[in-house]
C-alpha cells in the first residue's frame, strides 16, 4: 500500500534486503504495483519507500509478474477483532483482492497495522464482503493477535460500480464480459 504512514514499514524490508511490492496510487496504471528490489534500487531504502520516489526508480508490473506475498502492511484504524478500515476508496481492498485472486496471498500471508494507539478502536467497525481483516496489530506500545481475520478470495465484482472498474485499468481488464 502506497500509504506514507508506511514508509518507514517499506524502508526497513529494503534495508533487509527483502523484496517490496508497493501498490501504484489509486491503482492508475494498468501495470498497478511498483516492484522494489533492494539489489536493483539506485537510491536509498528510505528514499525508494515512498511513492514519489518509488514512481522514478521501481518498474511497474502487473499482478501476474509478482511472487507471492509475506506480509501485508497498513490501515486507517483498526479494532481488536481485526477489522480494519482505510481511507474510503477502497483500493486497499482491491489491491488486496488482486493479489488473493492471484494465488499470491495465502494462509501463511501475515496481515498487519501498524498504527498509533489511538487508531485501535474499541468497538465494532464497518466490514463487507469484500474487506479484509488483519492478523496483528503493531502500536508502538504492543502487538495485538487478532482472532480469524475475514480473507476475501478476489474480487467481489458485485461491489464495484462501472465508474471505478472504467478508472483503473487493472481492474476494467480483468472485468467480467456479459454473463460470465
């Protein structure tokens, strides 16, 4: 996920020399996720962790050139039971379902929030279909497990406008054609 609040997340697997796949903001390519890898990268993990940058030192590619994913980062607020929310539009849950539709999220995928205590939320939040949960929530003061996390398989088309399938051309490519 794009998300700047991430990029220290980011920096730190590229410093381990570990592989990232950041999503290209609002999905607008219809190549959407950026590949870093650290043996390739011109500039510094810090510097390549965020999408500025990232849009001039990583190649863009599409879900079917990616590998399968570890570890998912990020989220708006989240509560104990693992229910997360984002910033509204949706594209982490799209991002998400790519890769879940891929094959490259899995049961050992482990999917984390990083966030600031007061982002943890008591209480129930908003999930549909097509939300993903998460597994541990990371605060600077503890890690929280959280119990079976709803894991989408794909794309629910279903909840997806033509107006949003139209703007990102990942998804307007892989949309169902007439009564498939």
């Amino acid at each position: 996920m794009p998300d700047k609040a991430q990029v220290p997340v980011r920096a730190h697997a590229l410093s381990e020399g570990k592989t990232v796949f950041m999503a290209v903001p609002r999905l607008a390519g219809p190549r959407p996720f950026y590949l870093l890898g650290p043996a390739a990268l011109r500039v510094p993990p810090h510097e390549a962790a965020s999408s500025r940058i990232a849009a001039t030192v990583a190649p863009q590619v599409d879900v079917d050139e990616l590998r399968p994913v570890d570890l998912v980062v990020g989220s708006v607020a989240v509560n104990r039971a693992g229910v997360r929310v984002g910033k509204g539009a949706g594209y982490s849950d799209l991002e998400f379902a790519f890769l879940a539709e891929a094959g490259l999220i899995g049961e050992r995928t482990v999917v984390v929030s990083t966030v600031h205590p007061l982002q943890v939320v008591d209480g129930d939040l908003p999930a549909t279909e097509h939300d993903f949960g998460v597994d541990l929530i990371v605060t600077p003061e503890e890690v929280i497990s959280c119990p079976s996390p709803h894991r989408p398989a794909g794309l629910v088309w279903e909840h997806l406008d033509p107006a949003k399938i139209a703007s990102i051309p990942a998804l307007a490519a892989r949309a169902p054609r007439g009564g498939e």
